[in-house]
C-alpha cells in the first residue's frame, strides 16, 4: 500500500471544488486499485485543501487506474482544478504509526 498526497490551493468557490470531488471520489470507490480516500481542508488557511488517497501501489494507480475506465470520469471532474495542484506525490508507509 502506497499513499497519495495532493495539495491544492483553491483560492475561491471552495464548495465548487469539494463538489467536484464528490463527484470524482464515486470514481475512487469503483476502482479497485484505491483503498481509502480523504479529502481536508486547513483550518489555518481554509483555501488550502489535502487529498489522500490510498493505492494497492504506484504502479497499480499509474498503470492500472490511470489507464482505466474510472480515470476519464474522475478526471473530468477535477480538470479545472489541476492547475491549483501544489503538490502530487506517493508516500510509501513507514514503521512508525499510532493511532488512538
């Protein structure tokens, strides 16, 4: 399991964009290469926004999600957004993990 971070700066309509991805996320849950997601927002500086995204790995999203039949929906979605994507990267778990 990989994980993916998206950051995004959407300076204005953010309820445009957390639609967007609604309608996007229904795209995630069919693929079965995704295993979790969760879309935040900074409470310090609300036009900042984090997706994470949990793969089964890089190349299962980059080869087999992207290549798909979910991509071109979800894709669609957010295009007019890409734009304000500040970063897009897979995050490989470490050892070190706790939860409550």
């Amino acid at each position: 399991m990989i994980v993916e971070y998206i950051r995004y700066r959407v300076p204005t309509d953010p309820a445009a964009f957390e639609a967007a991805y609604e309608r996007a996320c229904a795209s995630l849950r069919a693929a079965p290469q995704c295993l979790a997601y969760e879309l935040t927002r900074c409470e310090e500086a609300p036009e900042h926004y984090v997706l994470r995204i949990e793969w089964t790995s890089t190349e299962a999203h980059l080869q087999g999600f992207r290549r798909g039949p979910e991509f071109g929906p979800f894709f669609q979605a957010i295009r007019p957004y890409v734009a304000q994507i500040e970063e897009m990267r897979h995050y490989a778990p470490t050892a070190l993990v706790w939860r409550r």
